[in-house]
C-alpha cells in the first residue's frame, strides 16, 4: 500500500489501496483510527486518485476534526463502565475496586492502563460467559467456548464449531447492549446468516433488540479510543 500526503495544511497520511473488486476510486476515514484510505480499481493512475482526494479535501478534513480523540488510560482520566463514566483513581491494597462513579486501580501509575485493562477483561468473560448461558438455554442450541479478544472490525462472531468470539471493550458499554451482542451471536448457533429467520430467533431469546443494535451502531465505535497502554 503506498502512501500518500495531503498537505494543503497540516499534513494528512492517505493509503492508496487497490482492489480488483473495486469498480470507481473511494474513500474512507476510519472512525477508530483516523485512517484515510484511498482505494482504487486495477488500472487506475495513482496521480488520478490523488487528484480525487485532493478535491475531497474539504471532507476529509471535516471528517478527522469531528473524530473524537484518543483517551489514554491513566490516574485522573475517565473510562465508562456499563456505559457510565468512571474516574481513574490511585487505589489502595492489590485489587481494582469499581464503586459510583470511580474506579480505583492499585499499583504504580504507568501501569494503571494494563491493571486495568486486565481486570475488565476478565470482568467481560464473566459478564459474557453469563449472557451466553443464559441465551444458549433458551436457544436451546449449546455453544463450544468462549474467546475474549480486542478486535476492531467486528464486536463478536460464532464459528460453525460453535465458538463464541467477543471483544471484551463490550464491558464498557451498557449492559442491554452487551446483552444483545451475546444473544446476537448464540443465535447463529441456529442460523448462520442473518435471514428473517436469524433475527426472528434473535428476538425469540432477547426480546425487541432494535435500540440496543441502533446504540451500538451509532456509538460503537467510540470505544475503540481508549488506550490502554498496549
């Protein structure tokens, strides 16, 4: 992937990607990162994809100011948990203790981000283990295992083996949407795909699932912006 640089102003980091399934030139501002990536089908000049970003420059620009920033995990920030915000503050002892409003992460500072990224993690598989029980047995359909990851493309998957895969950052968010996460993904235990059929079941062990899926949609990707120091 080349890259390129808008520099009618601060400098701006264009990939160029080509792709034979691609049929004219896009562009893309990722909401996790920042990233702009150019994608351009075979046989198009890069000069002539650069030229489209260079008029799109405006909205590209537009797009990364309205981005919100990163937050880096440390003593005195916030972090939300069940999609309330929490303040990070010097714990005492060797636990990390959540209570209203504060989370207390014990130990040296610059390692606040890692303990306490370690402690939702773990809090996230007992959270979702949970959620997975309990919408396999109304199901009816039992599930394999379970993984936590920090994936960035997708919140959770369900395997043809019936591994169950989630990202733990669904810890951060509120509980009915990770509630509706698991249930999402148990149900492909019975369709893998998403027919009428699939969100029929969905609705079956969930119940009305159209705003915590609107929430996720619509606020997501927020959640990727917490750095924890890996």
């Amino acid at each position: 992937m080349a890259m390129h640089l808008l520099q009618e102003g601060p400098p701006v980091e264009v990939v160029l990607r080509r792709s034979a399934r691609a049929r004219r030139i896009s562009l893309r501002v990722s909401s996790l990162d920042g990233r702009v990536t150019l994608t351009l089908p075979k046989g198009v000049a890069e000069r002539e994809a650069m030229a489209f970003a260079r008029a799109k420059e405006d909205w590209i620009r537009g797009h990364l100011q309205a981005r919100l920033g990163n937050v880096d995990v440390i003593h005195g920030a916030q972090v939300p948990l069940d999609g309330q915000p929490r303040l990070i503050v010097q714990g005492a002892g060797r636990r990390v203790v959540v209570s209203d409003g504060e989370i207390a992460v014990p130990g040296a500072p610059e390692q606040a981000g890692a303990r306490l990224q370690a402690h939702l993690k773990a809090l996230a598989r007992t959270r979702l283990a949970a959620a997975s029980d309990l919408y396999a047995a109304r199901l009816g359909r039992p599930y394999q295992r379970i993984s936590i990851r920090d994936t960035r493309s997708r919140w959770g998957s369900c395997s043809s083996r019936g591994t169950l895969m989630y990202s733990w950052r669904l810890v951060l968010m509120p509980q009915a949407v990770l509630d509706y996460v698991a249930a999402h993904e148990v149900a492909h235990l019975e369709q893998m795909n998403h027919s009428q059929a699939f969100w029929d079941a969905v609705t079956r062990i969930y119940g009305s699932y159209g705003d915590a899926r609107a929430w996720l949609r619509q606020h997501g990707s927020e959640y990727h912006r917490f750095r924890f120091g890996d």
